[in-house]
C-alpha cells in the first residue's frame, strides 16, 4: 500500500518589515512521505519571505517536475517569481531564469555545497538569481513544534526571521548567497 502526503495547516500572521508586507493568510501543505518536514517547513518559510498578490504553490516537484514549488503569476497568468526549494540543478536554474523575470531558491542544506555543484556551469542570469540558505537551527526548533494544525506570528526585519509559536520565540536568518 503506497503512503499517501500529510496535510499540514499553518494560520500565519505575517509582518515583513523589510518588504513592507503585513498580512494574515492560512495555508494548506501537503507533505509528501519522501519529503523531509525540513522541506517542508522550508517551502512553508519561501511562501511567507516571498508573499504578493498572485502566489501559490504548484504542483511542482512530485507530481509535475517541471513546475517550481512556488509560483508568482499576475492577473494574466505572466510568470512574476519562480521559487525553488531544495537543491535544483544549475540547468533547471538555467531553465527558470529564462522563463520568469525573477528567481529565488530557498534551501535547507549547506550551501556551500550546493554552490559546488553551480561551479563551472552555465546558468542564465546566475547574478539575478537570489539564493537564501535557511537557518538550519531555526528549522530543527520548528520541526520539534510542527503539528498538523500550526498558528504562527511571523515577523522579518533586517534579513532575521522571528516566529512566535506554541508560545515559543524562534528566530534565525536567511542570508542571501551569490551564485558562482
């Protein structure tokens, strides 16, 4: 019998004073039994750090792997933001880039490693392409906390992530890494 994805539902309370950004938004995430919660709780954090009018996430990843795991698209459906999540390869990224005026990755592991793996290979506007490496400590303390039922008051200042949950104050960053 194959596993099925668990639902996770997050009420957040967001205040990005770095964007000007303060809203209060549900979501629905579905956590596919090959995915880590540190993923999950990764992709969770991309949606808040890059809310706007139009974001969602897509089907990208498991059950089309050419989609991003997020999406940023206006009113006509135009490409805004791809958001990856994870470890995508340089041609993928190559393939973003050309497809949506903006490109961010998000991710969980060391991004030093990462970065080795971009070395020497060709990725269209490498330079524009932000890559965010999530505290990993951060990550661990939500994951400790995560329910299938999760109520958040988020706050971003100065590149640091504040989150306010089960009572707990959690904070950490999410510095932007160049591109090779």
């Amino acid at each position: 019998m194959a596993l099925t994805a668990t639902l996770y539902s997050f009420d957040i309370a967001l205040s990005d004073v770095d964007r000007g950004v303060y809203e209060q938004f549900a979501i629905k995430a579905a956590c596919h039994p090959s995915e880590s919660e540190e993923y999950l709780l990764t992709r969770v954090l991309a949606y808040c750090l890059e809310y706007a009018e139009g974001i969602s996430f897509s089907k990208g990843g498991i059950s089309d792997p050419d989609d991003p795991a997020i999406v940023v698209k206006d009113l006509t459906g135009a490409w805004k933001s791809w958001i990856e999540i994870g470890a995508p390869d340089a041609a993928r990224l190559h393939i973003a880039s050309k497809a949506s005026p903006r490109v961010a990755v998000y991710t969980h592991k060391d991004p030093r490693l990462l970065l080795r793996t971009y070395e020497g290979t060709r990725i269209h506007k490498a330079d524009q392409i932000a890559l965010f490496a999530v505290d990993r400590d951060l990550l661990a303390a939500l994951a400790e906390r995560l329910d299938r039922r999760n109520s958040w008051t988020l706050s971003v200042t100065d590149g640091t992530i504040y989150i306010d949950v089960d009572g707990a104050s959690l904070s950490g960053n999410f510095p932007r890494i160049p591109l090779p």
